[in-house]
C-alpha cells in the first residue's frame, strides 16, 4: 500500500513512526515532511493547500491511502478535491471533507452544532466588528476569567483567557477592531469560564463506528505553573490522570455518541480522526472545543501507546470494516515535552545547529516538529522545534527519562518547561 501523509510538525513525525512499523505498507511519501519524516519515507516538495497539486502526486504516484496531518488542507477542501477527480476518488483519505472540517474551521459552528445535539458545552455568544459594543456589554454580564476565542483557525493560539473585565475587553476590541488575528478574528466566540480539569479524548470514526486512542492531557501555557501565553503546546501526557473508566463512559454517551448522532443527522459525512478537547468539572464532560485531526504534540504522547497496527486500521476504515478492529493499548504511561526557540510563542529566530540528537538513548524517542536540514546539519526551523517522548511503567520513569535525555540536546536559545507532569508525580 502507498501512502501519502500531508504536514510537517512532530505530529506527522510520529505518525510516520507508527506506521512505518506495518507490514502493510509498501511505500509512504511524506509532503513535506521533515528531517525525522525522512527516516520512515520519502519526503517530497507539495504545499499542502494546493489540492490540484495533491491530486495528481496521488495519480502519478499511484497512492491507495492519505493522512491528513494539520487541519488547514481539510479545511481547505482536499478530501473533496481527492473524492471528486476521477484518478482519485478510491483513495481513502483520513481526514473529513469540507463541511465536516468546519468543526474546527469554525469555533461559532461548532459551538451551534453541539446545541443542537445536545453536547455538554459552555454557555456562549459569537461577535464581529459590527456587534463589538454587544460583546462589550455581553462580557459585563460574565464572571472572571473571561474566555474569547478566535472564530477561525489561529494556528492553536486563538484562545484567550484574561483575568480581569477591563483586559477582556481590551482584547475583544484588539482582535475585531485591529485585527490582531486577521481573518481567524474577524468572530470572536466569547463563553463562560469552565474550572475544571482539562484532557484530550481522540477517536478514529467513519462516521458510526469509532476506536477510541488513548487519552491525553496536554500544556498550553508557555510558563511553568500553566502562566504567560497559550502555544501550541508544551508537553503532554498519556494516559490523562482524570480519564477514568466511569468518567469515560459519560464521555462516550454524552460526547461521542451525540457527536456521532449529529453528524449523521446532518448529512454531513465524516471519515478521520475527531479529537475532543474536554473540561472534567466535578464528574461531569464539557467540550471545550473539536479539532477534526490529531493533536501537536499529544500524537507524540499517544501513538507509542499503541501497539496494534495503526496502518490497518486506516485500512479498515476505507473499507468500512471499522466495527471489527480493536485498538489495543499498553497500560504504560508516556511523557512528551517540547523544546522550542527562545521566544516563542511570539518572535524567534530560526537556524540554530541542534547537537546531541545521536546521544539520546533507546529509552525515549525525539520527534521532529520545527527542524530542517542545511548543509548536512539538523538546524531549528519553527518555535516548536523537538519533542521528547518516553514511554515507562509509571508516570515518574517516564518523567526522569524525558528530562534526562532532553538534557543531552543543545541549541541556541533553546527554552522547554522543566515541571510538566509534576504536579502529578
């Protein structure tokens, strides 16, 4: 089986990883992949938002199989694009259509979507420039901490979070009035404040049939002690600590199973993965938000807990035989941390010689996430540049082993938070 893989970061690393490991594969191309990509395929020059370039590769080089690894081609149309071509159209691609991608393209229709169905989610309001002076008065009504999000996609960091009234204001203004987040701004969703224990829930559906991924719980802020600003992502763990057995059976007949049933009523196709950002309060699930692909970097913390053959799956999935595959999952815990340039998640500067990648031992893996390869040297090429995940019996070994072999990887002006997973160890 040929497959094709679309993106760049450490999420489509360890994809490439995983499904390296199946005897199902015949050959995978990576688009454009990365210098750690390039250990597992063969990584090629296509921009992964011009669908007709994506279509003939997947012509010419006979690909019976494609991930969609970011969330921006999906919802630029690329399943459609690969459906519609005649060449094409018995490629299975993992990854929703057009429609179905606007569960993360839009956050005010998403958020319209799970009030339809019944989602347990936060109660909300959606304003543009035109309605500034009724989210003004709207967040009046609030209590501290006050939420806004982007409507569109803001590459992870269109979420804010203030603590006072006057700051959330200033905000709503800075992003409808000047535009701070251009045209992922131009609707702000601003929602009540859950307090609560936040976790991933994954998913590989067809629609109606769905494997549920190990869970993962990820850090956001780029501070230690959760401060400063919201990146992309910091670090994550697998599984996460607050997903227990009778907590994820609400979350199966409250989120999945609604989530399912909407889409389905709706008419609105859906074959890819469906991660859920959720908020534990008290015992209960709230969706916070739905990103239609896996998560950066809890790809790097989930997929090593999974020992069965991801590829097949895939496979299952085009062929609708899903209902009869079982994911199976080691009890074992994983740790991700994430190196990035000093900076980030604001400015930064790129092409600084990383050292040490060959002293790290086989206990941990190092996915690349912003890297690239310059006169036969591993330079930094993105904020977030490396993780380093460890998988071990116990949430502390796994711990010690990432932190041990981060310290063995050096780059200019490197910063990575030295305390995720503690406050659970």
């Amino acid at each position: 089986m040929n497959v094709l893989l679309l993106g760049s970061g450490g999420r489509e690393h360890a994809i490439a990883w995983s499904i390296a490991k199946s005897p199902l594969l015949t050959e995978l191309f990576i688009a454009p992949g990365n210098p750690g990509t390039a250990q597992f395929g063969k990584n090629i020059s296509l921009d992964v938002l011009d669908n007709e370039a994506i279509v003939t590769f997947c012509s010419e080089c006979d690909i019976d199989l494609m991930i969609v690894g970011p969330e921006a081609p999906l919802v630029n149309g690329v399943h459609g694009a690969i459906l519609n071509d005649s060449r094409t159209k018995d490629i299975t691609v993992i990854g929703p259509q057009k429609l179905g991608a606007m569960l993360e393209g839009s956050k005010d229709f998403s958020k319209q979507f799970m009030l339809r169905h019944d989602v347990p989610t936060a109660a909300y309001q959606t304003f543009d420039a035109k309605t500034l002076a009724e989210g003004l008065s709207f967040l009046e009504t609030l209590s501290s901490p006050y939420v806004l999000k982007c409507d569109g996609l803001a590459a992870g960091k269109g979420v804010l979070i203030e603590p006072t009234l006057e700051k959330a204001k200033a905000s709503l203004k800075h992003i409808l009035e000047d535009g701070s987040f251009g045209e992922a701004g131009a609707k702000v969703v601003i929602e009540e404040f859950l307090d609560g224990v936040e976790l991933s829930v994954f998913i590989l559906t067809d629609g109606a049939d769905y494997l549920l991924l190990p869970t993962a719980k990820d850090y956001k802020r780029i501070g230690e002690g959760d401060t400063g600003l919201n990146t992309g992502g910091m670090g994550a763990l697998s599984p996460a600590p607050v997903a227990d057995e009778a907590f994820m059976q609400k979350v199966k007949e409250k989120v999945i199973a609604r989530s399912l049933t909407g889409l389905q009523q709706e008419g609105i196709p859906y074959k890819g993965f469906l991660f859920i950002g959720l908020m534990r309060v008290g015992d209960e699930p709230y969706v916070i938000e739905y990103n239609v692909r896996m998560g950066d970097p809890e790809t790097e913390a989930v997929l090593p807990r999974i020992e069965s053959d991801l590829l097949g799956h895939f496979i299952a999935l085009g062929k609708g035989s899903l209902s009869q595959e079982k994911m199976v999952i080691t009890e074992n815990t994983s740790c991700t941390v994430m190196m990035v340039s000093g900076g980030y998640p604001e400015s930064y500067s790129k092409g600084h010689p990383i050292k040490g990648l060959e002293q790290v031992g086989p206990e941990s893996m190092v996915f690349h996430a912003g890297t690239r390869e310059e006169n036969g040297q591993i330079v930094s090429h993105g904020g977030r540049v490396l993780t380093v995940t460890s998988v071990a019996k116990d949430l502390s070994s796994a711990l010690e082993n990432s932190y041990k072999n981060i310290g063995k990887i050096r780059f200019s002006d490197c910063y990575y938070r030295k305390d995720i997973g503690y406050e659970l160890n």
